[in-house]
C-alpha cells in the first residue's frame, strides 16, 4: 500500500484553485483542498494492482508537492514536456528514475476542484540480472472531491479502505 500512495502523491503536482508554473510553462492544476477519494488502478507488466485512497489536501501541502515533483522533473528528465489542449493536459517525458530510463505520456483532465482524471503511460528500461529489461505500465487515476473537512485524518495523509494511513506528503 506504501508504494502506491507514494506513487499517487507522486503522480500528483495537482491540488486547489491555484497553478503552479515557472516562466513559459503551462500551469498544471491543483486539486482543491479538503478530502478526496482517489481510485489508482496499476498495470505493471500484466499484473494489475487496484486501491482506493482518502486523502486529506491542504493547499500548502498540495503546493509543496506541485513544486518538488518540478523540480525533481527538472533534475531528471532531459524531455519534460507540458502541453495543455483545451482544459486537457498532456506531459511527455524521458527521465532517468533509479538508474533506469522511463519514457512516458501522461493525460490530465477534470477541473480539479471536483474531479480529475489521470492516465500515465510508461516503458521503464534498463538492466537487471545481467539483461535488459522493459517494463510497460499503466496507471490511471480517478480523483472524486469528498468535502471541505478531512475529518480525523491529517492534511497529506491517506487512508486505505483496510483502514491503514500512511503520510504522503
């Protein structure tokens, strides 16, 4: 469950009503602050992996993670592209993530504030065992605003449907 919520919060530079973008750069959006229900499906080289998350989005954290993961992008990547199409946006790009290479295309859309969707998709590449690999994946999220209070869980922690909570931020 770790793995995946730090996959989600990874995924994610989006969070409230505000963009986040350096000089020439498309602003991708912030989802809104408050509790969110995230569905995560994850294809991983045909081995499907399915959770369900409450979140709990406080603008700073959201902010925060919007401007680490540019930065860490900006490290990382020699193609990091933001195109926006209409209210759609559409990131291409070639980084190097543990030593390996991912190539991916990732597909945004909703107004954030309460819904979004997201679909991500990767070839990681690399050696292992003295051979090279390629692994295909998919990941697609679907976000659903839940309220303005997050109740008893704290801003950037997530609960599981078994009722564990890990800290994704």
């Amino acid at each position: 469950m770790l793995r995946t919520s730090l996959i989600a919060a990874a995924i994610f530079a989006v969070g409230c009503t505000t963009t986040i973008a350096h000089a020439n750069e498309v602003a991708l959006p912030l989802r809104k602050a408050g509790k969110w229900e995230q569905k995560t499906v994850m294809d991983e080289g045909g081995k499907k992996h399915e959770q369900t998350l409450t979140i709990c989005i406080d603008t700073e954290m959201e902010r925060n993670t919007a401007l680490a993961s540019a930065a860490e992008h900006k490290t990382r990547c020699s193609k990091y592209d933001v195109k926006q199409d209409g209210e759609n946006f559409v990131i291409e790009a070639t980084c190097n993530m543990n030593h390996r290479d991912v190539e991916s295309r990732t597909e945004m859309s909703g107004d954030f504030q309460k819904t979004f969707n997201v679909k991500i998709t990767s070839t990681t590449s690399g050696v292992q065992d003295s051979q090279s690999i390629a692994i295909p994946r998919v990941i697609e999220q679907h976000g659903t605003y839940v309220s303005e209070s997050c109740g008893d869980l704290k801003a950037g922690e997530a609960m599981g449907t078994d009722g564990t909570r890990v800290m994704v931020q």
